[in-house]
C-alpha cells in the first residue's frame, strides 16, 4: 500500500496522518513533518480494527431485551426485518414515531441520515452534539451568524476556558498553543484546577466552578467602563451597545469576584490584559457547554470578542460553504413538511437548537442568497435529547417508538443515563451500528457491524462548520462483514420505498457527485487532502437578521428568552428536597463527624457560598462530570490493552485533605453519590483539585465485564457519570435544553468495604 492521507478519529482532535504499510503493519506518522501532532492512539490502528472483540457480523437479538443473548444473521435478513418493522411503527405512529441519535464525526458521514430522516417525515434526530460545540455552533450563530474560530496564527492573547491540553489531548492545538506561547503571547487560564496548562498561564483564575458567565460579564463591564473597546467596529457592525452596558453596569470586578471566589483586582487585570491585545483568542472548550448558564456564557464570550474588535482578525468568522454540495444541502430539508417539523420534540421548551430557531433565519438565508437551509454543526435543526427520551418512555406528548444509535453510545452520552435505558426497554424497535458490544447495543434487537475509519473513505467534514472539503483514504478493506453507514441508510431507504433519495451506488459516487460543481473527483481531492468550498458573498454583513453582530440576540429575543447574557447561581433542588425530607439525624449521620466541623463548613461555603448553604451537610461536594482521560476517547477505546493498562480504573479526584477528611484511602472504593444517582469510582487523591469538590471521569464501562441488564450493561450501570445527572427542567440551560453537569450539582462520598 502506498502512503495515504488520512485523519484519526481516535478522538475528536482529528489529526492529519500519513500512513504506510511497514511488513503487513499500519504504521501512522504526522501529514506535516513540520507540524507532529500526533498523540500515542494513532499506532493502534491495527490492533483496534483487528480486536477479538470487535463486532464483524449483524447480530439479532434472541430472548428479551438486555438478555445478553444473540445470533448471527445475514445483512439481508437483518435489513429486511428491519425496515418491516419500521414500516410498521410509521404506519401505526407516524413517521415521527422514529427517532435517531448520531455522531457523524464516528462514522465518517453528514448529511445523509437527515436526508433519510426528512424524507420519511421525521423531526426526531438528536446527537451528543448537543452537549459539546453543537450547542456552542447555535449560540455564536444567533451573535455572528456563524460559528467563529480561533486564528493560532496571529494569537497574542489566549484564554481558555477549563482545557488542558497536551500532547496526548489534542496535541494539534496543544502544538499551537506553544508556538503562540513562544512568541509571546500572554495566556490567561480560567480553571478551578491547577492543570498543566494552568501552570504555562500568565493568570490562572480559580473559579468556582459553574461561575464562568459572571466572570465574563465582569471582564464587559470593565472593557466598557474604561472604555478599552473598538468604538469603530461596535459602532458600525454592532447592534445592542447601549442596552449591553446597561446590563453589566451591576456586574463589576467585586461583586463577580463574590460569586467566583477569586480577587477582583485580577479579574479587572484579565479584563484589561485581553481588551489591549492585538489579537486574542478564546479557543472553543467543552467546560462552556455544559452549563446551566452555557447560553449566557457562551454569549457573553461572543460579545468580548466582538467588542475588542477581534472578530475577523483573530477570531475567523467563515463564510457559509457554497459549491460543492454541504452536509447541509445533502440532508435536504425542503423535504420535511412545517407540519412534520412543528412536531419536533422539545422545541416549545428548549427551542434554540431546533428547527423553531433556524426559521428566524429564513430572511437571512434570502438576504444573502443562501441556496440551502444551513445546518451548522449538524445541531441547527434537532430535536431535544432529553424530551425526545422522556416521550419513549411515556408516550407524551406522543409515541417514539423505533430508536436507531449510529456509532454513538448513545446510554452514556447524556445525563440521566437511568432515563435512557428505561428509554430504550420501552421500543418496539432498537438498532445499533456499533463495533462493540456497547452498553447501547446490548440493549438493542439488531446489531449492525460498523467500518472503522481506516477502513472507509471520507469527504469531511462530517458536519458543516467552515468552508472546506477534506479527504480521508481507506487503509484497509473493513473487517468481517462490517459495512459503511451509507451502506445501511442507502439499503434500508430502499427497503422503505425511498430509494430514490440516494441514486448513488456507493459512497465515492456520492463524492463524486459531491464534487463536481467544483470541478473535482474524489480521487483528486485525495491528492490534494483538501480545497475550499467556495464562499458566498458577503451581502447584508453578518449572517443575523440585522445583518450585524446581535450583542443582545433578536434570535433569543423572538423564541422567548433574555436577548443578553446574565448570570443565575446554580441549584440543585434535588439535594435540596433531600435534605428537606431527611430527618436530622440522618443529616447528621451522612456528613458525620463534619456535623460539628465548623472548619469544614468554613471550607464548604467558601467554595459554593450560596448553593452550599442551600444544600445543607447531606450533599456537601460540589460535582464536575467530563473528566477527559488521555487513555479514552468519551466511553471508547476500554478495550485497548495499551491504553487500559494507563487508565486501568475509573477514578474520582478529591482533593487530599477531603480524602483523610471522609476515612478514604488512595486506591479504595468509594460510592459517590447525588440526589440522582450513584457510582462507585476508586479514590484518586489530587492537590489540583479544589477542598470541597469532586470531579468524576465521563463514559465509563468496562467491556471486559458480563453484559446485559444482569451485568449492569458490562458496568455502566456501577461507574457511567451519566447516573448522578439529572435532566430534569431545573438542571437544563433553557435555551438550549442542554443539561447542566459542571457547577452547582450537590454530591457525598462513601467508603465502601
């Protein structure tokens, strides 16, 4: 095989690799030798494809559901038996009886799912984009009108948001960050731990954690009370100036300090630091996402780039993609009746990611000639996660009763994992597209074997984000009988009698087709590795009704909400019932020997002064879920004997003084636990974490364990973070529907054994 380019997806980094066979093994090195990002998962290409464990066939569920029984049957019977009985759950419930959650990233491929989806009439397609850059892509979207990106290039001021990169976590960025350091640019890290990229900041700003918005709603009012902001660029390509600073005027340096525990000269300093670059960044980060105020958050970081003039200097705002066929264009969805979208679950409450959204874009999409309704970061029409689980489960406001999980595990990627799994028990029919036996997939009927992404050819993006097409080239031909995703939507829409919806025999005939207005083939475009997409012109300015930066959103003002960031303190009124309906006793039995530590309750409200004092002594950690392992990539990779021997055990962070506090030992047992749930982790003890807080690592399970509901789906059901998260309309930005898992959620460790 001669060298080819391709790009890993062992994470969702998405490095550049080459990769040559060296004696019958992949061997991967950086695309760019000038530029070696690569962490140390992309040399397992070989033994990942080839795992013993790896599902290379179509399964059939034998038993009841979660029995852990299966046996093997063909692709045609499986597809067969498949589109019978969605036909049937159409017929009987309407097409919006079908639900889909994805990640496109994972199996290679935008578009096309939607394209089936709107189709047959469905408004049901969720993905755990939601929760991470999604949900982040609508936010910048309803200030900019696109979603703005980092410009390493020219950075001479970073800040972040809670990342810690490395070279092991998303080494490209991590390459960037250092050449930016090593010409001097000043790096502002706003993180409740001391991380290794906390210790390279100039400013490391200690937050309490979930009090970012206010920290940047102080960081506005300082840049406008002294006046550190480009007057040019807010006065002629901003709306909402006046109203803006009528809003954070409260918001000064002390009273965000109250609230974020940190010193209000530093936070008046960072604010200046920033205002006074010539070209800042703020990198997207995942701590933003998951918040109860991710919204206002979000926002609130749109507006300070905005302001300090760096929107198209530092900060790159693409163009819509134009020429060769979107992600967008490709999921067609002119096909989708407005009676068929007002159906859509969850966009009465939670509408910002939903098609009730995208329609205030309609005058946009005219204005500026756009051929297409833009689907940015697949999340610009979907549905809420959350309703969309609650109406398989009860039918309301109508019946979901086919569930399909295309190469996302999809029990472990949102909060509330107990809700998923009563979710899925309750189908008429569940389909996984998977390469192991995830907890997901034990608890479907139809197991379908999925190629990996070395073994299939890509036209990236799988979602669209900037105007650019990328090739990725198959190393091998798939293992078994596993098979693309375009295989298996293209086959079922056959057998659905939408066939018509995909002509093309193959997925590189789609490139082709792709292409061609480009004047490209997919095999020129692997050549090249990328090209862009064209650009439309830039007609009415930003892509926003006003055609403007919106620093108060028209889009969030008309579906019913605050057009401005704010800042609201967390609760988490399930602790707080708890402990309401706890006899004193038992408040006094949960939190021990603490009851009479007035240290420790020092300690406690100094580290959440308003939601500890709330919350009382039976829940007195404050929680952060989504600790990202170097070893894992979300809830895969377990498998990988390399990677477990580093990340053997799933473990939760607490700072040393609260382990001798609580009995615990490093390396024993412990349950942790919230009003929502339970898990049982192994005590790590780590001075980076702030006294009185916990962090517990995302998405684990261990594949080694029995499956099944009786083996607690291989563990999931022990150790998953999704158990101890609520998705209920208290914990949720309501926006975005997005559930809040870092900051303000009330958690109790135990010793076990």
């Amino acid at each position: 095989m001669r060298e080819k380019l391709c790009t890993c997806v062992f994470c969702d980094g998405g490095c550049a690799l080459r990769v040559a066979d060296e004696d019958g093994q992949l061997r991967a090195r950086p695309a760019d030798p000038g530029f070696p990002a690569l962490c140390s998962k992309a040399h397992l290409i070989d033994e990942y494809r080839l795992h013993p464990d790896r599902i290379t066939h179509p399964l059939r569920r034998v038993g009841e559901r979660g029995s852990g029984r299966w046996e093997r049957v063909s692709w045609e019977v499986a597809l067969d038996e498949i589109a019978v009985k969605l036909r049937q759950v159409i017929d009987t419930w309407g097409p919006e009886a079908l639900a889909v959650s994805e990640m496109p990233l994972n199996h290679g491929f935008g578009g096309i799912t939607r394209r089936l989806m709107n189709g047959l009439g469905s408004p049901n397609y969720i993905t755990a984009l939601q929760l991470c850059m999604g949900n982040t892509a609508q936010v910048h979207r309803a200030v900019y009108g696109g979603f703005t990106l980092a410009n390493w290039d020219v950075a001479d001021c970073v800040v972040y948001f809670g990342q810690d990169r490395s070279p092991e976590k998303w080494p490209a960025e991590h390459l960037r960050l250092r050449a930016a350091l090593g010409r001097g640019a000043k790096l502002v890290v706003v993180d409740p731990r001391e991380t290794d990229t906390a210790r390279l900041a100039d400013f490391h700003l200690r937050i309490r954690y979930g009090t970012d918005a206010a920290l940047v709603l102080a960081w506005i009012h300082v840049i406008i009370a002294e006046g550190l902001f480009d007057e040019r660029f807010v006065e002629e390509q901003c709306e909402g100036f006046a109203v803006l600073a009528d809003r954070v005027r409260p918001w000064t340096p002390e009273r965000a300090a109250d609230v974020c525990g940190v010193d209000a000269a530093l936070i008046r300093e960072t604010a200046r630091v920033y205002a006074s670059a010539r070209a800042a960044v703020i990198p997207w980060g995942a701590t933003a996402d998951m918040q109860v105020n991710s919204t206002a958050l979000i926002q609130a970081q749109c507006i300070l780039r905005a302001i300090c003039g760096f929107v198209g200097v530092s900060e790159t705002l693409p163009a819509l993609a134009h020429g060769g066929v979107t992600n967008s264009e490709l999921a067609a969805f002119e096909l989708i009746s407005p009676g068929q979208r007002a159906k859509q679950l969850g966009a009465d409450a939670h509408p910002l990611l939903t098609f009730a959204a995208s329609a205030r874009y309609a005058g946009v999409r005219e204005r500026l000639g756009v051929p297409y309704e833009p689907d940015l970061m697949a999340m610009s029409c979907a549905a809420d996660a959350a309703s969309v689980f609650r109406a398989m489960c009860t039918g309301d406001p109508y019946p979901v009763r086919a569930f399909i999980s295309a190469a996302n595990n999809t029990v472990m990627s949102y909060a509330n994992q107990q809700g998923i799994v009563e979710a899925l028990l309750a189908q008429e029919l569940v389909v996984v597209f998977e390469h192991w036996m995830t907890p997901t997939a034990q608890l479907a009927d139809y197991v379908l074997p999925g190629d990996m992404w070395a073994e299939r050819d890509v036209l990236g993006k799988p979602f669209d984000v900037a105007p650019v097409l990328t090739a990725s080239s198959a190393l091998r031909v798939p293992a078994g009988e596993c098979r693309s995703w375009y295989f298996v939507v293209s086959e079922l829409a056959r057998r659905l009698g939408a066939g018509a919806l995909f002509p093309w025999r193959d997925e590189r005939e789609l490139y082709d087709w792709r292409l061609a207005p480009l004047g490209l083939t997919f095999a020129e475009l692997e050549e090249r590795g990328s090209c862009p997409n064209g650009t439309l012109p830039a007609r009415g300015g930003f892509a926003t009704p006003t055609g403007k930066v919106e620093l108060a959103s028209s889009v969030l003002r008309d579906l019913g909400f605050d057009p401005l960031p704010n800042y609201a303190e967390p609760r988490d009124l399930g602790a707080e019932a708890a402990e309401a309906a706890a006899p004193a006793s038992e408040s006094a039995a949960a939190a021990g020997d603490r009851a009479a530590d007035d240290a420790f309750a020092d300690e406690a409200a100094a580290a959440a002064p308003e939601v500890g004092q709330r919350a009382g002594r039976l829940y007195p950690y404050v929680i952060f879920a989504g600790l990202r392992e170097a070893a894992n990539y979300n809830t895969n990779l377990r498998q990988m004997p390399s990677l477990r021997a580093r990340e053997p055990e799933p473990c939760a962070l607490v700072n040393p003084a609260d382990v001798a506090r609580e009995g615990l030992a490093a390396g024993a047992w412990c349950a942790v636990e919230t009003a929502h749930g339970r898990v049982e982790l192994m005590v790590r003890p780590d001075e980076a974490q702030p006294a009185g807080t916990l962090r517990v690592p995302h998405g684990w399970w261990k594949p080694e364990r029995a499956p099944g509901l009786a083996g607690g789906l291989s563990a999931a059901n022990l150790h998953g973070d999704g158990l101890l998260f609520p998705d209920d309309a208290w914990n949720v930005d309501a926006a975005q529907g997005l559930p809040n898992l870092r900051g303000g959620i009330r958690a109790r460790i135990l010793p076990l054994g």
